[in-house]
C-alpha cells in the first residue's frame, strides 16, 4: 500500500508532527510505501534548518532528515506557507531578496499541486494536525 502523509503541526507546538514521524516508520517497516510527506500551515516548520530543540526533547528535523536519507523519502514543504512563515531555500530568499535560507537539507518546497498529485497517486492520505 502507498501512503501520502500532510503533517499540519509544528514540532515544538503540538504532538502531531511526531506521531506522523512515528505512523511513517511504522509504515515502511511493515513494507509499505510513502509516496510523500507534505508539510502544510504550521507544519512546515519541521523543514526548518534553524529549529534547535533542547537535549532532552526529540530531535524531529534530524529524524525527518534520516528517514528520507534511508528510504529517499520525498519531505515537501508547501511553498506559499513556507513564505509567509519565513522557511525558504536558497533560490527563494535569491528570488525575494532574502538575506539567507533555511530550508533544511533533505526538504524541498512545492505547490498545492503536489499534494494533489500525491492525493491521487496514494492509495492513502493520512493527515496529522496541529
């Protein structure tokens, strides 16, 4: 079976974006696949460089990071949300004239039309919210 996920949650704010981490490892270890993750409202703040979460707490960005490396996972952020909450990569804050980036490695930005796509090529959507 091929999943997409939509993760709405930041990882600081809300328990969302770590279950949806938890649901995708569940997912390809039962020999599923992810088609892909998409990241929308505040859920884009997963695909944050600059997110530095204390030592005691999880680590979401770097866990995101590694299972995309391990299952070369597509994690997409949605672009128009990504502006308006400052997470951009290097083209974009090139294009809106930006002092720097921050869309951290293993992410890229995207349209709604992917997750269109994705919605269409899944046999699953699952959403986790804020």
């Amino acid at each position: 079976m091929q999943f997409t996920l939509v993760v709405y949650g930041a990882p600081h704010s809300a328990q969302g974006a770590g279950t949806a981490l938890r649901f995708a490892k569940a997912v390809l270890a039962s020999g599923h696949s992810i088609f892909r993750v998409f990241f929308y409202g505040d859920g884009i703040h997963n695909g944050s460089a600059l997110a530095t979460p204390p030592q005691d707490e999880q680590d979401l960005l770097r866990q995101w990071q590694a299972l995309q490396q391990s299952h070369q996972l597509d994690l997409t952020v949605c672009i128009a949300a990504a502006q308006r909450r400052g997470v951009l990569s290097e083209s974009e804050a090139n294009r809106l004239e930006r002092p720097a980036a921050n869309l951290a490695d293993g992410f890229t930005l995207a349209g709604l039309g992917q997750l269109a796509e994705a919605t269409a090529l899944s046999d699953r959507l699952v959403s986790f919210g804020g």
